[in-house]
C-alpha cells in the first residue's frame, strides 16, 4: 500500500508539473538534494523550500497537502542534515536517503532537536548492512532505531558494543515476527520505539521468552519478582545489588518496585510489546512507586494499559515516563494517545506528522488550519495536538478559534483520551487572564464528569487562581469542594489539603484548620496494611493533622492519630526511598 502511494504520489506530481510549476517532482527533488549535498550547503536548499512552502500554504484549505509534505520532508532533510559530519565524510549515505521514497518521509517525520544526525547516520548504515542493502520494507522499524540509539554510548561503553546490540535486536525482531504480539514490520514508530529500546542481552532475551512466551498479561509478571522488604522497610541494600542486574538474577533476589518494573517491561519487550516503566510521586511529597505500562490489544483496537503494578491507593497519581526517543519525561496521556496510531494508515501518519514539522514556514493567519488538516488525518499525532494548545497558550488564537479548537479537542479525544485532552484544553486555556480562566476550566471540567480526579485537578487550578486574585475565601471554597466531594482522588486531596493547611497558617487561624482536619481525615479510606502505606492520603494527611495538634499543645489527640498509622506502615528511614 505504501509503495504503491508514492508510486501514485509521483505520477500526480508528474501530471501536475506543467500546470503547476512550482510543484516539484521527486525525482526533482532528488535531484537538488544530490546537487546541494555535493556542494555541503544544505541550508540553501531548506531555504528555498521554507519558502515554497509557506506559499503553497497561503491558503490550507486549496494546499495540495500531498505535495507539501513531500517539500516537508525534504526541507527536514536539508535541516536535520545540514551540519552533519556526512556532507563530508558520508555522502553516499545521504544521497542513499534521499532516494528512499517510503524512508525517508517517515525518518524525516520523526528526527527532532533530541536526535543525533550523526548518530542516525549510524544506525542507518548498520541496518542497511544487516538488512542487505534495503530498508525500505521496514521504514516504521528502522526509524525507531534511528531515533532511539543515535545517542552517544554512556561514558566507558565500547562504541561498537552498542552498534552490535542494535543489530542483533534488529535481526532479533525481524526474525521473531511468528511469537510476537505485535507486527514490528506494521506498528508505527511512536510505538516501536517502547519496543526497540530494549536493554537485554541475548541469552536475558530468550530466557525471558521461554518462560514467558505462552503466558496471556505478560505485564502480570510484575508480581513474580519477590519483594525485597527489608531493603525498602529498613533502607539496606537491595539484594540483587550483590548480582548482575539481569531478568533471572531479578526474578531470584527480588527487587523493589521500579525493578518490578523494569523486569514487566522487559519481558514485553521481547514480545513485541510496547511497554513503559510508569513512575509517580504524590504532590504532597510521599514516596515514588513504580509500575508498568503495556500496549494491549482490546477487541481489534490497541489501548495502553497502566494499571499494572499499580495500587489501589496510587490510582489518581500521575505517572511520569521517560520518552525512549528524547530522554525527556512525558505523561500517561501522553502516550496513551500513540496507541490510535495503530489504527491511521502508514501514509497518513507520515503525512500529518510532515504537515507539523512545516508549521513554521507557513503564515501565522494559517497555521490553525494547517495543524486541524494534520489531527484530522492522524487524530494520535500527538505534536499536532501540542502545537495547536501551543497556539492557545501564546495567546495567537482569537476566541472563535479557541472554541473551534475546544470542538476538535472533544470530538477526537475527551472520550477516547480524556488524560490528554484534559492536558490540552488546560493549556490551551493558560494564558487568559485568572478570572476568564477559571470560567474557562469550569466549562471544561463539564467535559470530564465521569472522571472525578480531572475535575479534581480543575478545581485545584481554580483555587490557585482565586488565591492570585486575592480571594481566598472563593479559593477555600475550590479546596473544600475536593475535600467534601472527591475524597477518593489520591494525591489531589494531598494537595489540596496542603494549600488549606498553607492557606489558614497565614491567617494564623489555627482553630479552622483543625476543624477541616477533623472532618477530613476519618473520612479518608484506611489502606491496608503494606510498606507503601505511608504514601497514601490517610497517613499523608494524619502525619500534618497530628503535627498541627501537637504545636496547638493537643498531644494525646496527635499521638493517637500516630498510634492509628503506625498500626498501617513501617516508615522507612527518609534516604530509603523506592
């Protein structure tokens, strides 16, 4: 199918070139790539087609977008490329993309500042080599390795070990497509690259897969790495410290929960899996848990999963995710939406992600219209959705365009993604002076009824407004209404009830705090007894109401509450951590 579209791509920018003389064809293309290579002045060339661009998209509604992504990953190209060591040293390389009609628009739609272009270089050059000289069949696969192992090796790692790990996993992946879960050689590479970022050894691989490879979750073997409890509970070294860090050695001498993680996660790898180590903190300050998150196949449609590993009492916590392209921390929500790309054909995915990356070329009164064109044909294409709440954010959208945007926002995403739209509509919004804000998070909590944490976390913002404005009163009252209504919400009412404990200390007006404590803490819900208790609300919240009562002189009422939550937790020694 993908070949074909750029068989059929070529023959249109052909038929068009006499009517349409600035429409390039690819072969044109090609062609002024190869010339502005050979002279190393590629800037030249991103130059001139900036400017192509941004007047083929005066007006997006009669762009020829086809052709517009095409000049898009080409001036990608030109950019991405135009300092690297291989205008010098490799040409035959570039030239070699540059004539890769599947691979290079879809390595072009995913390189950004994090990469390497050097670094890709090098991938691109030992998968040509254990592929035999064609990448082409496997572009998604090949620019999740590009874009996950162009960095450095870490300080002391042999170069060429790193280079042959890639390798192998590639051969390792193309060659297991029967046992995998999911088809490598189809999947996007938003999502291969929660796969190609394996860390295994060969023999950890086929371990893992003889003794996994039959079971139905695999994500459940988080629970079969035993947990080390006295390394948690009394701040010693774990015991697989003592070993290799490898899936046997942890399965044998346990681990805490961000090992637990790690060994889920790896396993699902070596099947195929997406997966993610999960990772959260509440914002009142209790300890960091770790669980998992894996792609899951759910009646034909691909739905992440992050509840593995995952505690009833952390249910409302917000998990932080290491992105395996950029090394940054990016959200659940985040990617959760990738698994919709499972769903949007190959060519329409590279497409919308080239539109996003020509945002900037094309005038400001259509870059709106550009990035709706580029969500309406990938609807997961999670840099179109931030590059639209971007605009909002700046303030560069008129209020009409705001609810035009809050309509596409609902209509592809509240139901489906609520994290992320909840994410998008609140920064879209952020910008708006705090009274026409918390009007505006009040429509938006409207959307999110059936997820009383998201309206929670509105009603946060919303006191953090009125206690900007210096309406403290208005602001107790957003705080008490999750202290009376979304008592179930986790980290939220930690939070909340820290800005009221803040709030009233200012005021001096101790008496009030004591009452909110005494009304608030019983009705917290009492966890079970387990190391992570004292990460929950009842400890969290009882640990600043008992404190509170012993400054007040109460302490027989501060040590009973201490009493209740020691009968629930062993605290571990403050360096411990999890």
């Amino acid at each position: 199918m993908r070949k074909l579209y750029f068989v059929l791509a070529l023959l249109f920018a052909c038929a068009v070139s006499a009517a349409a003389p600035d429409a390039a064809t690819p072969a044109d293309l090609i062609r002024e790539a190869d010339a502005a290579i050979d002279a190393q002045n590629l800037s030249a060339f991103q130059s001139e087609l900036a400017s192509r661009i941004g007047v083929a998209l005066t007006d997006v509604a009669q762009a020829d977008l086809a052709n517009v992504s095409q000049l898009a990953a080409f001036r990608e190209f030109a950019k991405f490329f135009g300092t690297s060591k291989a205008l010098t040293e490799d040409k035959e390389t570039l030239k070699w993309l540059v004539g890769q009609p599947i691979l290079l628009p879809t390595l072009m739609s995913a390189v950004d500042e994090s990469d390497s272009p050097d670094g890709v270089v090098a991938v691109l050059k030992s998968l040509r080599d254990a592929s035999g000289g064609s990448l082409e069949n496997v572009p998604d696969l090949a620019t999740a390795f590009a874009v996950v192992w162009d960095k450095p090796s870490p300080s002391g790692t042999d170069p060429s070990a790193q280079n042959r790990h890639v390798v192998q996993m590639f051969n390792y992946f193309l060659n297991t497509r029967g046992q995998a879960r999911f088809d490598l050689q189809k999947m996007p590479w938003q999502l291969s690259v929660f796969v190609v970022d394996m860390k295994l050894r060969p023999d950890e691989i086929q371990w893992a897969m003889q003794r996994y490879s039959h079971l139905g979750p695999v994500a459940s073997c988080y629970f079969d790495v035993p947990y080390d409890d006295d390394a948690f509970n009394n701040g010693g070294k774990k015991k697989i410290d003592a070993h290799d860090y490898t899936l046997p050695n942890i399965l044998q001498y346990g681990g805490i929960c961000v090992d637990q993680a790690y060994y889920a996660s790896q396993v699902a790898k070596t099947m195929s899996i997406p997966s993610c180590v999960c990772s959260g903190a509440s914002g009142a300050g209790a300890a960091n848990h770790a669980w998992v998150g894996v792609l899951e196949d759910s009646s034909g449609r691909a739905l992440w999963n992050f509840d593995e590993g995952r505690y009833s009492e952390d249910l409302y916590w917000s998990a932080s995710i290491k992105d395996p392209q950029t090394g940054k921390e990016i959200s659940e929500g985040d990617v959760g939406l990738t698994g919709d790309l499972l769903n949007t054909p190959a060519d329409a995915r590279v497409e919308s992600s080239l539109l996003v990356k020509v945002e900037e070329d094309a005038p400001e009164a259509s870059r709106m219209d550009l990035l709706e064109r580029a969500i309406n044909l990938s609807p997961g294409n999670r840099a179109a959705w931030v590059a639209l709440a971007k605009l909002g954010r700046e303030g560069r959208l008129s209020p009409d365009q705001l609810e035009s945007v809050g309509r596409v926002v609902q209509q592809y995403a509240a139901q489906s993604y609520p994290d992320f739209a909840w994410q998008m509509l609140v920064n879209m919004c952020a910008s708006q002076p705090p009274s026409q804000r918390v009007e505006s998070l009040n429509n938006i909590s409207r959307l999110f009824s059936a997820r009383p944490d998201l309206v929670a976390r509105i009603r946060n913002l919303q006191g953090d407004l009125y206690r900007k404005l210096d309406q403290d009163d208005l602001a107790l009252g957003e705080y008490g209404d999750i202290l009376t209504n979304y008592l179930n919400t986790g980290p939220i009412v930690m939070e909340a009830m820290q800005r009221v404990d803040e709030m009233l200390r200012a005021k001096q007006d101790l008496n009030h705090l004591v009452r909110i404590y005494d009304s608030v803490w019983p009705k917290l819900a009492i966890p079970d007894r387990s190391a992570f208790a004292f990460e929950t609300p009842f400890a969290v919240v009882g640990k600043a109401y008992a404190d509170l009562l012993d400054s007040m002189g109460n302490e027989s009422a501060a040590d009973n509450i201490r009493t209740r939550i020691k009968q629930l937790v062993v605290e571990p020694p403050a360096a411990a951590g999890n």
